[in-house]
C-alpha cells in the first residue's frame, strides 16, 4: 500500500506492508488524515517512533472479523490501543494502559496510509451529517473536550487560553460553550479572527491582559508559554497543559507551591463529545483547513505543514 514512514527521515514509498487483524482488530481504508504538531515534533524524533505516522483521520471499514455489520462504515478512531487486561485497563484508565500502543506515534502503524488496524472498540461509526472534512478533527476537537472532563468551568470564571494553533483554536471554541470570560492569546491575526467572528474576545498583546485568572489553558507547548500561564493564573487558579513538549523545560517548582497552583496534564478526550459537537455544527473546523495534499505529495504536504502560522494540511488518499 501506499504510505508516509518515518525512518531516517520522511519517506513516501508504494510497497509499505498492509496491516492485517489481529486480537479484535478491523483494518479501516483511509479517506483523509490530517497532519497535527505532534507529527511535526515526531519528525524532530518525539518518542524515537519510526513507521507510517497519522493519528486524526476518517475512513472506511475494510474488514472486521468480530463485528462484519461494520464492514463499509464510515468511521473515526480513538488512537490509544490498550490491552484491556490489565489493572489500569480494568479501573478505566484505558489512555494509560502500560502496555498500549498509539496510533502513529508509538510502535503502532499510523494513519498515512491507504489502510491501518485499530481495535475494533476504538472505533466510532459516524452520522452522515458530519463530513469527512469535520470528522478528520474529531480526535482534536475531543483532546479539547478533554478539558472539561478534568476541570470545572462555570460562567464566572476568567479564562485564558495561550495559542492559536489548530488546538487552541479548538480549545476555545469548546470553552466558550461554557459561558466562561474568555480570551484567547495568539500571534496572527488571521487565525484569531476566526474566534472573533464567533464572538470570541482575542488579544495579541501579553501586556492587555490582567493576572488573576482562575483558569489558563496553556496550548503552544513552548517554555514561553508555560511563563505566560504562569504569570496570568491566580494563587490557587488552574494551568492545564494542552500541547506536549519536546525536549525539557524548566519550571520554577517554589513559585506553584507557594502560590498552590494546580497543574493539569491534558491529551486525549472523549470521542462521543466530539462526535455530538461537530454533527450539531456546533465548531467551526472547516476554517481551519489550510491546504489539502495527495498523499504521493506528503513530503511536500509536511513542509507546509511546519511553514509558520499554517493550520491544518489534510493528506487525500483517494
């Protein structure tokens, strides 16, 4: 099959083996995936993984040995393959099951591909509503929803959320839903004027903002905006930590104990709460597709990617 591996660099190669089922998997035919900054940071060797990368994609059962009614469904995939066995697994903590795999990001072929393999309750057939353009951020737009899993947010609260990347964007449109004060901190003002047109306060001035805030979503994964987060979160006020980051960054440990900040560590989020968000319209996605690639153009397609200030690059297989 067709696919994009990571090897010693970025390889586009027709001859990559095709997945196969194994233990309760389905092999699902790719429709379109879309290149977020985790698989740029895996290209900069994030958890040293070499493979097909893709993670946030929608496509179409090709086989299901267990479950044959979901053979031609349209669906979508949550990423982490737990063992289900184990201790973790069994208190419900699947997305951290030691024994996991992750889909194109941790020994387990990602979505770059004509075809990849899933366990078949990782997957989630989609209403007919959502396009296939929507349905390829329903694994960021639930990474967003993430938040509200994690931590309460009410109408009185004054939030911040520091980035306007694709998850930031996302982020705050799920934020707002709440009611909550919100702003959102950015450097371009194309990308933050998709939030203002939905009514979202904006800023691109650190120095217009007031500290004291009692929630900051922190989602540029960069020293510099953890310091930001930092200053602007009231004592006993909550950062959540939306993006990862590569390589170390140091943080002043004195300063959030004496100031009882609580740090959350925040990644992927339910499925179902997407799925129900973008079939209600109710976040805009499709102004967040930047520029669309064949996958025999992914080389290119990543460098675009990575140019600053873009949103998402889709990958066609078709």
């Amino acid at each position: 099959m067709r696919a994009l591996t990571l090897r010693s660099g970025l390889e586009y190669s027709e001859q990559h083996p095709a997945p196969t089922t194994a233990n309760g998997e389905a092999v699902v035919r790719v429709i379109q995936a879309g290149i977020c900054a985790t698989d740029l940071q895996l290209m900069q060797g994030y958890m040293g993984f070499q493979g097909v990368l893709g993670h946030e994609f929608v496509g179409i059962v090709d086989e299901a040995p267990h479950r044959t009614n979901l053979v031609g469904k349209r669906v979508v995939g949550e990423i982490n393959a737990a063992c289900r066995g184990c201790p973790v697994c069994q208190a419900g903590r699947l997305t951290h099951c030691p024994r996991r795999t992750t889909l194109g990001i941790d020994r387990r072929d990602g979505a770059f591909a004509d075809f990849l393999a899933l366990p078949i309750e990782n997957l989630y057939p989609l209403p007919d509503e959502i396009t296939n353009d929507q349905a390829v951020f329903t694994e960021p737009l639930a990474a967003a929803c993430q938040i509200l899993e994690q931590v309460p947010v009410d109408a009185m609260d004054r939030v911040l959320v520091i980035g306007d990347g694709k998850l930031g964007l996302l982020c705050a449109q799920v934020l707002q839903r709440t009611g909550c004060r919100l702003t959102v901190l950015g450097r371009h003002q194309e990308k933050l004027q998709i939030l203002t047109a939905r009514g979202i306060h904006t800023s691109q001035d650190p120095a217009s903002l007031s500290p004291g805030l009692d929630i900051v979503v922190e989602a540029t994964g960069t020293a510099g905006g953890f310091k930001l987060a930092r200053e602007y979160v009231r004592p006993r006020g909550t950062i959540v930590l939306k993006s990862t980051y590569h390589g170390q960054t140091a943080v002043d440990m004195t300063a959030l104990v004496i100031h009882e900040i609580t740090v959350v560590g925040s990644r992927c989020g339910p499925f179902p709460a997407a799925i129900a968000l973008l079939k209600e319209n109710a976040i805009d996605v499709q102004s967040l597709i930047h520029k669309r690639f064949p996958i025999e153009q992914g080389t290119d397609a990543f460098e675009h990617a990575a140019t600053k200030g873009m949103l998402k690059v889709i990958l066609e297989m078709s």
